[in-house]
C-alpha cells in the first residue's frame, strides 16, 4: 500500500486484530453486491470506505424519485440513469484506490455464474424472492460465501449463507415468504442504512477472518423499540447438492408498446395505470390512471377486475412489482408495459397521441 493507503486506513490498521495484514486482504479481495438499492447503497459505501479491492456492482435498475428517501448514494441530478454506473462514480470519488467493476444488468439464470464467478464473496441486497433463490443458488454451485439483509417496514435481518460449508438461504427459508416488497408497503428510510452497515460488518469480518461470523444465525431487529434477537437454524445437506441454477422466476405477463397499442386501438375498456410518483406523472404521462406504486396496497380494491389493466413506470421495473402484488390479490387480466413510458417515448414506429 502507499502512503496515501496507509494513512487512509490508519484506524483498521491500529486494531490489533486488523492490522496491517488485515487490511492487505481487504485490499485483496474480490466483492460482487448484487442490488445497488436501499441495502446495496450502505454497503457499498462502508465497503468502498473500507478499502475493499475490487467492488463489483450488479443492478440493471435506473434511478428513480421514490429511490431517494434511502438510497443515500443517488441524488435528483441522477434520475433516470442506472444504478450500477452512477454507484461506481460516486464511489470512485469517495476512494480512487479500489476497482469499481459495472455489471448494468439484472442477474438472471442465464448470466448469474459468470458475473459471480470472479468474485472471493457476493452480498445480496436484492428486494425479491426470485432474485434471492438465485443467488443463493449460484453461489452454492460456484462455493462462494453469500453475505444476506433484507427489510421490511420496521425490520431486518441479516445472515451469511454458504461459509464454509454450512447452512444456505433455502436452509432458513425452503419456501419464498409471503411479505409483499418494500415497495408496496413501504420502509423507514434509515433502515437500510442500519441493515447495509451490519451485512457490511460481516464481509469485513469474513474478509479479515476475525470475530465470529453469523452462519447459521439470523440476526433480527426492529428499530421501532430496538429489539435484536437471533436463532440459529441447521444446514439441510440436499439443499447444498444443487447441479443447475432452477431459481423460481416470477412470471410477469407483459405488453410490448406495439402490442399495447394494438390492444388499446381494440379494446375501449383497456385500462392504462400509472404506477410512478405525482411528481414524475406532472413532468410526463401517457394519460393513464395514476396510482404510485407506494399507495397500491390502500387504492387497489378500485380498480375493476372485469377490465384489462396495462400497468406501467418509468421503465418497467415498478410495473412488474405491481402486476405482480395484483395477481396476487387476484386480478387475471393485468399486464405491465414492457420498458415503461421510456420505450412509449422511444419507440421508431408510434402512432399515439400523447396528452
């Protein structure tokens, strides 16, 4: 390390159980956060503060209004651009020593081993269950340490998976919660800040090879009273046995913008809902029926369930959410408009009046 490294670390260096080796893993090491969200901000920026060699950021998502209450590492000026590539700018600010590798995709089953391949330990700050499985699968087939948080309202929780040989994510959950996202019923901005800093705490603990790692252990806490509990759950051996990624994918029926407007142009009774903020629907709209996504759970049981209804967002990220918490409340005929407004916007070949 040079000066401006040593210097910089200083404070780890000075920890007995750190040290001056201690720090030269972390310089070594090898990072993949998959989500660059509530959880992924925190833990990137401690990770980055930290000194953690190469970071590698995996979100295929762009910035949007409603990210702004807790993702501490996007401002205004960054609405619409993607997650990934705008983190590893504001990080490279806050250290110019570390690697920031751009991954401005979503993981899929497709791409998930050859992304994580590369990479000493993966943390998930993913916000779905489709998401979670695969990682977790991935990183089982490819042995790698997986660092875990989720939140939900008031409360968190945060374990690893998959060290060194001991219990998986489908060891602790065999079967994907019934707990609508976040983004449906909403989250206390600071929670993921606190979620990000304690699942950061355990890569730097794994990194280093000091304290007592939580494998096998959930780790959960409610901010309202500041409750903290664990349990500790066993490894079931055939949930380590894993040969191909088989992640359950949520199935989200979409309309292509041409295939919309030819299901508009036929059906009169289409519903066209917006699901993105006030603000964002002021600046640009298609004319549709504006309900955010944030107030859904509280607005749904007005929308007809005798008619089709095309969902969508900015660019097609929210809309899925939405289809998907409508399905669940049992409505057939729903859609979400496949890249959002942005695709309407782009589109070569429209033919549709926009209000």
């Amino acid at each position: 390390m040079n000066e401006d490294e040593l210097k910089r670390y200083s404070r780890h260096i000075r920890l007995p159980e750190v040290g001056l080796a201690g720090q030269e893993r972390l310089k070594n090491a090898r990072v993949a956060v998959v989500g660059a969200g509530g959880l992924g901000c925190p833990v990137l920026q401690y990770l980055t503060a930290a000194g953690v060699g190469t970071l590698g950021i995996i979100d295929g998502d762009t910035v949007e209004l409603s990210n702004l209450q807790r993702q501490i590492l996007f401002s205004t000026a960054h609405m619409g651009r993607n997650k990934a590539e705008v983190a590893a700018e504001v990080l490279y600010q806050q250290n110019p020593h570390l690697d920031y590798t751009v991954h401005a995709c979503f993981l899929m089953p497709e791409n998930a081993e050859m992304i994580l391949a590369s990479y000493d330990f993966v943390v998930d700050g993913s916000d779905n269950f489709a998401t979670r499985y695969l990682v977790n699968d991935a990183c089982v087939l490819l042995n790698k340490p997986l660092i875990f948080g989720s939140i939900y309202k008031f409360e968190g929780q945060v374990s690893v998976f998959n060290y060194q040989g001991g219990p998986t994510y489908r060891c602790l959950y065999p079967e994907p919660s019934e707990l609508e996202a976040c983004s449906i019923v909403g989250v206390l901005g600071v929670l993921p800040g606190l979620t990000g800093c304690l699942m950061a705490t355990e890569v730097i603990k794994l990194i280093t090879e000091i304290g007592e790692p939580l494998s096998g252990i959930i780790l959960t806490f409610n901010v309202l009273n500041f409750s903290f509990s664990s349990f500790s759950f066993a490894l079931n051996p055939e949930n380590r046995r894993i040969t191909a990624l088989s992640a359950p994918v949520e199935i989200i029926p979409e309309l292509s913008v041409e295939k919309w407007l030819a299901r508009m142009n036929a059906d009169e009774s289409l519903l066209l809902l917006d699901v993105r903020e006030p603000q964002e629907y002021e600046l640009d709209h298609l004319g549709g029926q504006l309900i955010p996504l944030s107030e859904l759970s509280d607005s749904y049981e007005s929308l007809p369930r005798d008619r089709t209804i095309v969902v969508h967002c900015q660019s097609g990220v929210r809309s899925k959410k939405a289809v998907q918490f409508l399905q669940d409340k049992g409505f057939t005929r729903v859609y979400s408009l496949r890249g959002g407004i942005q695709a309407v916007r782009d589109s070569a070949n429209l033919t549709f009046q926009f209000p």
